[in-house]
C-alpha cells in the first residue's frame, strides 16, 4: 500500500516531536503494510512550515530510516496558504509531483470561494487532492457538495480512522457514503503518532474490500507518486451514477 498523507516528519508540526518517534511512526506504518509514505507537514498559521524545513526534516527522517520505508514529500495547505504564488505552491507537491497538492479540508464551515480556491490550482495545473472532507459537519450533512468538485476533476482523500470509526460514528457514516457514491480516490492515514496506527491502512482496505481497496491504496496513489495517468475507478455490482447520487442525498 502507499500512504500519501501523514505527519511523520519530526519537529514540524503536531505530529512527531523527535526523530526516534518518527522512525517508531515508520516501523509501525511499515508494519501495517504500507512501503511508500508521504511527509505531508501543516502548512498553515499555526504550523508555517517552510519547504527548507520540511526537505531538511525530511532528509533526516530518510537517513534514520534507511530501508524501513520509502519517504516522499508533500505538504498539506491550509486554504488560506493556496494565495501563494505557484512555483512556491509546487514547493509541497503531493509525492514530489508538482501536478498535485493536498489541500486540507476545514473541519468548521464550508468556504464560499473554496470551488473558486480549487479551481484556481487547476488552472495552473495543479490538481487538487481534498483531504479528509468525510470530517467535516457540512460535508457530513450535505456530503453532495462534493460532487461538482469531483466532476471538475478535484480528487478526495479519505481518513482510515475515519472509515474504522476510531474518530467517531459521523465520519464514519459519511465516509462509508462517500466511498458507496463513488467520489472518493483515495485512502490514507493522515497518522501523527504510532498509537494511532493501532487500526490502520491495513484494516480500513480490508473493510472496503476487493478491487476498489487496491484502486484506493495503491492504484491511485501508485498513479500519483510515479507521474502516470489514474487508473479507471474499478466497476462495482450494483453501483450506476443515479445510485450513487442517491446515496449521498437519502442514507
């Protein structure tokens, strides 16, 4: 499995403290099956990572590591963060590919101008990838606000603590429908500390199941870190747009 969201790097942000906790964060994530996993740092005003700082912490982490697990870099924007001129923008490229950027999703509210925020990166030709919008209140009551981001070719990230239920029953629900709905493109960690990986990757794929599990942990992602197309969503039994539309505006 590839992981492309987490909070691994040492000393950053709120995730590891020190070097030895994040090498304890990459056995562990190791462990649960992952062999590609992005440093995806806070980039926001309360965490103002810097590219330097994160390629420094980075580097450290790779060295420490050795073969344990393959580290790439990212980060993860604020909204506030995407007014950034671009090339400073493709500084935090998702995997290293300056086509992508993860974007944090507010946990309060809905943004009017966030459609405008991600359309603006594709624009120049950024590809947003939303994270863990299932852990939004308004998303978790109207998870449709994602289709017109999704048809304008906006991918989204899904939290595994979030389909496991370790950080509550809403997410949880809302995940579940938007993965039924067919909108979402990927799973990951967003894991900050070895503890939280008690139930990780490993478990949430087996929990989706099937082919859509690979596509969601490997396939897309694999897509992202080696510069290749994204593979085709694979076919589910039962699943037809209108029924997957119906399963945002009635569960």
């Amino acid at each position: 499995m590839i992981d492309l969201h987490s909070h691994i790097l040492p000393g950053v942000d709120d995730g590891p403290a020190t070097l030895e906790e994040s090498l304890e964060l990459a056995r562990s994530a190791a462990a649960d099956g992952i062999r590609v996993i992005a440093a995806t740092p806070h980039v926001r005003s309360d965490y103002p990572t810097t590219p330097q700082a994160m390629t420094k912490a980075l580097a450290e982490l790779r060295d420490a590591a050795g073969d344990v697990i393959e580290l790439v870099p990212g980060g993860e924007l604020d909204l506030a963060e995407l007014d950034r001129p671009v090339e400073e923008l493709r500084a935090f490229a998702l995997a290293g590919n300056s086509q992508y950027l993860l974007v944090e999703t507010p946990y309060y509210g809905w943004p009017l101008d966030l459609a405008d925020r991600l359309l603006s990166l594709q624009a120049a030709g950024i590809t947003p990838v939303l994270a863990h919008p299932e852990r939004n209140a308004e998303v978790q009551a109207h998870p449709d606000r994602l289709v017109q981001l999704v048809e304008g070719g906006v991918l989204v990230q899904v939290t595994c603590a979030s389909l496991d239920g370790r950080i509550g029953r809403r997410p949880q629900e809302c995940a579940r429908r938007l993965i039924d709905a067919g909108i979402v493109h990927l799973l990951a960690s967003d894991a900050h500390h070895a503890s939280v990986r008690e139930v990780g990757m490993r478990a949430a794929a087996k929990a989706v199941g099937g082919k859509l599990a690979e596509w969601l942990t490997y396939e897309v992602p694999a897509a992202i870190v080696d510069d290749t197309p994204i593979p085709p969503r694979p076919h589910r039994s039962g699943r037809s747009r209108s029924g997957w539309l119906g399963k945002l505006f009635t569960a």
